[in-house]
C-alpha cells in the first residue's frame, strides 16, 4: 500500500511538472514571438520613413517605378503604354492600387505594403526553427534572418522579393506542419504557395519543396496512401486561390508572363557563345556571402561565417561517424545485406550508392549555366531524393538522435540549393536574388550554432568546468558554480545583441539618391512652365520615372540612340519636351530650356 502511495505520488508530481514545463515553454514562446514583432515592426516602421523621407528610388530602383505604374492602372488611371508591367507579378501592385483608391497616391503606400511583410517573414523563420531547435536558438535564427544587411537593404522599400520570399517561408512552415502534425495545413500551405507565386513567380520554387517534403519521408508508399486526400485537396485549394489572378490575366487580355520568364531564362543559359558562357560566374552568391550578411563592416560575417564552417564541420563528422558504424552493424547482424525496393543488395553497393547521389548533387550544380537550369534542377531533385532515400533506410534501422531530424534538414538544403542553382543560370548576378535563400542559410547558421553548442555537453568539457569551478571557489572569485546551460544560453544570447547592435547602426547609412530631388522639382517646375503639358507628348530617358510622377504616359528613349535619330524620331511622333539626364546633349529642331541638377529639359522648336 505504501509502495502505491508512493508510485502515484510520483506520478502526479510528475505531472505536475509536465504542466509547468508546459506552462513557462508557453510563456516563453509568447514573449519571444512579441519581442520579435515588436522590434522588427520598429525597424519596418524606420525602414519606410528612412525610404520615404531620403528619396532611394533613384538609379537602384527603377523596377519599383512599373509596380507603382501597375498599381496607378489598377486603381482605375488610364496610362498607356509600358505593356511591360502587364508580364510582372500582380499581387503587391494590386495591394498598393487599394492604398491609391483610398488617396494615398504617393510611394509611401507601396513601401508600407512591402514592408508589412518583412515582420511576418521573420515570424514564419522564428515558427519554421522553432520545429527543429528549441526557444533561444530559434530566437537567435529569427533575429539573424530579420537582422542580414542584404534583408535590411531590400525591405520596405517597394521591390517584391520579401514579399515573396515572406509568403514562401510560411507555405514551407504550413506544410511541414501537414505532414509532421495534421493534414488540415495542406488547405492552408498549397493556397499560400500560389499567393507568393503571384508575389514574384521564383516563388512557384516552392511547390516542388512542399511536394520533396512528403516524398522524402520513411515509407513512401504508405505516405501516400495516407496523405493523399487532403494532399490533393490542398492542390485543389491552392488552383482555387488562383482563379482571381487568372481571371484578372484573361479578361484583360494579358499574357502569363511568367511562362515567357520562364523561357527566357531557360534558354538564356543554352546556345550561347563560349566566351558569355566563361563569364557567368558561378560562385558568384558563395563569395559574395560577407556582403549579404553584413555590409560594409565584415567582422560580424566573417564570425557568422566562422560559425558556419566550424558548426556543420562537427555535425558532418558526427554523420560520418554514423554511416561508418551502421557500415560495420551492417556486416555484424544483417550479413552485410540492405533491401532497395525488396532486393537485397551488398552494403559496398549500397553505400557506393549513396555516395554518388551525393556526388551528382555537387554536379548538378556545376552543371549550372551549362545546359538549361530546368536539367540541372531535375538532376538535383532526383539525386536528392536518392539520397533521402538510402539515409532514411539506414536511419530506420540504425535510430540515432544525431540524424533524428534529417528530413527537415535536408529539407532546407534542397531549399538553398534549388535557388541557387536557378538564380545562378541567370548570366546578370543580382545582390537581391539572395533574399530567396537567406531562410535557409540562417537555418544552417543556427544549426552549426547548435552543434557547436551541444558539443559542450562533451565529457572533456564538463571536466575542464568543474575544475573551472573548482580553482574559483578556491580563490573566492565566483560563489556560485558555472553551469553548462547558462553557458549554452549566453553564447547565442550574446551574438543576438550584436545583431540588434549592427541592424541598428546599419539603418544609418545613407541611401540618398540626389536625382529623385532632380527628377521631382523637374517635374514642378514644369507644370508651373506649361499649364497643358499633361495633353502634350513627352519622351524621356528614365520614361517610367516621369510616367510615375506626371500619372500619364512618358514615352522611355534608349539614351544610346542617335540625337539626330532621336530628333527625327521625337518630330515623327510631335513630341514637345525631352528630359535627359546627360549633360551637354545638341539635339537638332530641340533646345534646352531648363537644368536642374542633373536633369535637362529639352522643348521642340517652333
């Protein structure tokens, strides 16, 4: 009786202490989830006035001009030409049209509406690490994401890659929680898929990882039979989301955009001379790797990258001290025989195949630029699938807590490296195209942190601390003892203050373009000059530019061209004004009348 007494005293001491730890995991969680809003809703909210009050979109931003041209059409204003803006992605200048239908005409709307995004995506980072690492890494991964200079530079500020890049962090979040923990996310993650498709179309990427993810769990064939009804309802969910966009496409005649993209980029990396070819540098976002961390100063790159390397150096030898054991298990107590397909098969061949996969990924990407992205892609996926599926065959039977969560991980490899390997097809090599991988590469930091970290818990360590310990108390230093956790604790807490540190300082750097005042006191200073310049026939060399500040069409002019052909040209058509932004242009049967900083304004003459 006094045994049972006992047992059941435990046992609901027990419980109780679950329901604690329930409790404060709760508590943490909400005050991480608030401080991380708080902050980064801060830093949006400074993002746009600093974009707005400092006039960026000059020379860097010119694609921001076509949304906000889309977003005028959209909110009912009859601007022709620029059928150019017809093939972008629809969502943000449909979103910024609604702020313009409501009178809030300028490009403080557009940056308001990118940058709602910026927070939700750092959110999506914090919930889609918070699966895998526990609260303070995944603090410390959230905050690195929100605080990487290359995300700080192209927040806010009307381009549409955090946008997207935003909504694909929370499709990858939906649809693992589909998978891992209940099948209704498929109704919710597909639909959200399609949505940041329409944001920028790279995002459409993001449906062959949602569909990796359930292919690249233990037992295929169960899992389909399992997930097969709301995998496909999800689908189905997802094709409805885009009927609105679809339709939009059809009754306004407008071709899909994203297919002509497509094409083009697939066939911009084939059939093209040797010397184009040589120059496409293919570890162009590898080297670059300071620069989207943190520019100018490097020091806090060169200690995340430090981390990284060192980080995924310890977990790549702990994999390979694994697969050796489960080589020699494999001789000891299956007679050296893995299954494939019900075919047993030697664990040589076995492992010979699991290090080709591997190799034909690196190849892959080498490939890159050599033959259509769309190849290299397919021989990515294929090969990563091999893979995932020879490791999880030795996972199942050799269960280690080092590889327990190996198909999240590799799902954020297949992440980075399908981006990459897309983007690096491109032969022009934009900064901003890292924003689509950067969710992954903060996953891989976090991790190497967590190896580094967990490698604390090591024999040797404990040992070197207690004897810490141990001279301290004899030397009256500390009272109190140092412990591991503490110690596991400060280290990420420490590098997050440096990153809250260095966010902060980076937002005083000046993104002031001079030729936004120009461009705009040109534009003043020409209603004042012709009251009807608005029915007059305008061309230009930044076109978009003035079609966005005079809200009418301002024909664009290659300012390569010829002036004699350019005046020949302008006569043909009876345009009246020319604004350049060179100086010293005689262009005949035009004279210049007025020069505002850079810019010149040229009238025909009579």
């Amino acid at each position: 009786m006094l045994q049972f007494y006992r047992r059941e005293t435990l046992l609901r001491n027990r419980r109780k202490t679950d329901k604690i730890k329930i409790f404060i995991n709760l508590h943490q969680n909400k005050l991480s989830i608030l401080f991380i809003l708080l902050f980064f809703f801060i830093i949006t909210a400074l993002l746009i006035w600093i974009n707005t009050s400092e006039g960026i979109l000059g020379r860097s931003y010119r694609d921001v001009y076509f949304y906000l041209i889309q977003g005028l059409r959209l909110s009912g204003y009859e601007i022709g030409g620029y059928e150019y803006v017809n093939y972008l992605s629809p969502l943000i200048p449909f979103l910024t049209s609604l702020l313009f239908r409501l009178g809030f005409i300028n490009e403080s709307s557009i940056f308001i509406v990118t940058g709602i995004f910026y927070p939700l995506g750092i959110l999506g980072v914090y919930s889609l690490l918070k699966l895998r690492f526990n609260n303070i890494m995944s603090v410390f991964g959230s905050i690195l994401y929100g605080c990487l200079s290359i995300n700080l530079l192209w927040a806010a500020n009307g381009t549409i890659d955090i946008p997207s890049v935003s909504l694909t962090i929370w499709a990858i979040y939906l649809m693992v929680l589909a998978v891992d923990k209940n099948q209704k996310y498929f109704y919710l993650g597909f639909p959200v898929a399609i949505i940041a498709f329409f944001a920028k179309y790279t995002a459409g990427l993001a449906i062959p990882l949602m569909i990796f993810y359930l292919v690249s769990k233990p037992n295929i064939s169960q899992n389909i039979k399992k997930y097969y009804k709301n995998f496909f309802g999800g689908l189905i969910a997802g094709l409805f989301t885009a009927i609105p966009f679809f339709s939009y496409f059809y009754l306004n005649n407008i071709p899909l955009g994203f297919i002509n993209q497509v094409q083009e980029i697939a066939t911009s990396t084939t059939g093209l001379p040797t010397k184009v070819e040589m120059n496409n540098n293919l570890f162009y976002y590898f080297t670059n790797l300071p620069r989207f961390i943190y520019n100018p100063n490097h020091i806090l790159s060169w200690l995340i990258l430090a981390i990284v390397i060192i980080g995924l150096t310890i977990g790549i030898y702990k994999a390979i001290i694994l697969l050796k054991n489960s080589y020699d298990n494999s001789n000891k107590f299956h007679k050296g025989k893995f299954k494939i397909f019900n075919k047993k098969i030697s664990n040589k061949l076995y492992y010979i195949l699991l290090f080709l996969s591997i190799l034909i990924i690196g190849i892959s990407f080498l490939t890159t630029g050599k033959i259509s992205f769309f190849y290299s892609e397919i021989i990515f996926f294929l090969s990563i699938l091999s893979l995932s599926y020879l490791m999880n065959k030795i996972i199942n039977i050799y269960s280690s807590v080092t590889l327990e969560n190996f198909n999240h991980d590799l799902l954020m490899g297949v992440w980075f490296f399908s981006y990459m390997i897309f983007f690096s097809a491109h032969l022009t090599k934009v900064d901003r195209y890292f924003t689509t991988m950067a969710p992954a590469f903060a996953f891989f930091v976090t991790l190497a942190l967590n190896f580094i970290i967990n490698c604390l818990d090591s024999e040797k360590i404990k040992n070197y601390i207690k004897r810490t310990n141990f001279h301290m108390k004899k030397t009256n230093i500390f009272s109190k003892n140092v412990k591991i956790t503490n110690v596991k604790n400060i280290i990420p807490l420490v590098i997050i203050a440096i990153l809250i540190i260095s966010s902060l300082g980076y937002l005083t750097i000046n993104k002031h373009d001079s030729i936004v005042h120009d461009e705009r006191a040109t534009v003043k200073w020409l209603s004042n000059y012709d009251n009807n310049y608005q029915s007059k026939v305008i061309w230009a060399e930044r076109g978009p530019i003035f079609t966005w500040y005079m809200k009418k069409e301002v024909i664009y002019v290659n300012w390569l061209i010829e002036p004699s052909t350019l005046s020949k040209n302008m006569l043909k058509n009876n345009t009246t004004y020319f604004i350049s932004v060179h100086e010293n242009v005689e262009i005949p049967s035009y004279s210049k009348i007025k020069t505002i900083g850079e810019v010149s304004i040229y009238e025909k003459s009579y």
